[in-house]
C-alpha cells in the first residue's frame, strides 16, 4: 500500500512459517502475470475443480508439472479437457529455491530443509489459483506430496486475507495474514503439514499498474513422487 508509515516486516507466523512483504518487484509481478495468462490457456488451461462431494471450488486452477485433482495428482488433466499438463519451467522451480533462501534467512532455528540444489528435489509442481472478488479457500493442508520441501506461496493482485492454523484441526488457533501483490509466503518443517485457507479477497486492492481484477496465488511444490 502507497504512503504506509512503516513498512512491513518479515514476519515468522510459526515455527517454519515465513510472510516475506513485497519479495516480487513490480517488473517481476508482470513478467510472473504475463506467464499465467499463458498457461491459463487450453489445452490443460485454467479450469473449475470439483470434489468427489459435489462441491465446486470458487477459485480456478491449472496445474503445471503435474496435474492436482481431488485428491492426487496425474500428468494429464483428468478432471478436465484430458490433455497432457504443461510443463514446470526451469525458471519458475528456481524462483522456488529463492523464495526459500529468501524466507529462512536469518529466521531463528530454520526447518531442516531437502538440498534444493539437487535436481531430483527441485520444485517440480505449481498450482495457479485465480481467486475473483468472492472466491474463497476452506482450510485444507497440502498432504498429496511425499516430499518435505517448503510450500512456496506468491501472489499477485488483489490483498487477501490468508488464515495459517494449526497441524492437528481446521479450527482454531489459527492466524490470519494479510498477503498483497508481490508477498511471498513460505512454510515447512513442522508447520508443512498446517492447515491453511482464504476467507476472504479484497477487490480492487491489487496494484492499478499490474492490469490483473483479482487474485492469483502461485502455490510451488516438491512432489517427491518419482
């Protein structure tokens, strides 16, 4: 937000659990929009996601790397239009790797971290969430991966209101973060497995200078899955 009195803090949330204000620069924010507006497009673009329940996911996604469904993952779009997932950009998986370094620097007691470097743990699986003015994310954890690795979150657009909680309930306690355009928000170790969601978006907060309605959340990840 323009003209603040102070400018916000990186702040450890919880053991493991990093907000990091305005990682992104506005040039990167673009060039970051510009690439989701690419893989938004079919085949395997952006998509609605169904639960086994009936119930229809508010934000829309795609996948790149491998294809998330309720609840696993496959390499083409099995819920979808049945094409092949796009690729993991080499770029995109590096960006992965510093937004970690980025976040545990100097954090207290960091998690034990798989050595990113090593190809074979590299950030292999992006989420691209597409969140309008009434899209909302019920609690859930990120529990299809079998690797450790840090959950890598970014965003883009509109302010949201991101509620990070505890490993053993959706309830309570809980914390609620206020994530703007160009946060970046990292957590593992032993809050990797926290349940987490968004209650709420705020319209018309994302900066006028990036051209996005919305909020788009970059969620990056090492499936360790073979």
């Amino acid at each position: 937000m323009d003209g603040e009195l102070f400018p916000r803090e990186r702040t450890l949330i919880a053991p493991g659990a990093v907000h990091v204000p305005d990682w992104l620069g506005a040039g990167r924010q673009g060039e970051l929009l510009a690439a989701c507006r690419a893989w938004a497009r079919p085949p395997a673009g952006l998509r609605t996601v169904r639960t086994p329940g009936g119930g229809v996911m508010t934000a829309r996604q795609v996948c790149l790397g491998l294809h998330w469904y309720p609840y696993g993952y496959a390499r083409t779009v099995v819920d979808g239009d049945g094409a092949p997932v796009k690729p993991m950009p080499g770029w995109l998986a590096e960006l992965g790797r510093e937004a970690v370094a980025a976040a545990y620097t100097d954090v207290p007691d960091p998690p034990d971290l798989p050595d990113l470097s090593d190809p074979a743990a590299a950030y292999d699986i992006a989420l691209i969430n597409f969140y309008d003015g009434d899209s909302r994310m019920g609690m859930h954890r990120d529990a299809e991966e079998k690797s450790t690795a840090p959950v890598v979150s970014l965003s883009l657009g509109d302010t949201c209101v991101f509620r990070f909680g505890n490993t053993a309930s959706r309830g309570r306690p809980y914390r609620d973060v206020e994530l703007r355009s160009g946060d970046l928000f990292v957590f593992g170790g032993e809050s990797r497995p926290a349940y987490h969601g968004v209650p709420k978006v705020l319209p018309g907060t994302g900066p006028r200078d990036l051209g996005l309605t919305g909020r788009l959340n970059i969620t990056l990840r090492v499936g360790g899955l073979g």
